[in-house]
C-alpha cells in the first residue's frame, strides 16, 4: 500500500509539472 502511494504521488509530480511548463500530456 506505501509502495502504491509513492508511485502515484511521483506521477501526480511528473504530471504536474508537465502541465505546469505547457505541454499538457495527460498518460492515459
């Protein structure tokens, strides 16, 4: 379960941060 946490807060990260510079590609 912690290990499942880390993994979608690291993508919720890398997504926000690609939408923050522009280039809004949501990973389906």
């Amino acid at each position: 379960m912690l290990l499942g946490g880390i993994i979608l807060a690291a993508l919720l990260t890398l997504w926000l941060t690609s939408t923050s510079t522009g280039s809004a590609t949501i990973p389906s």
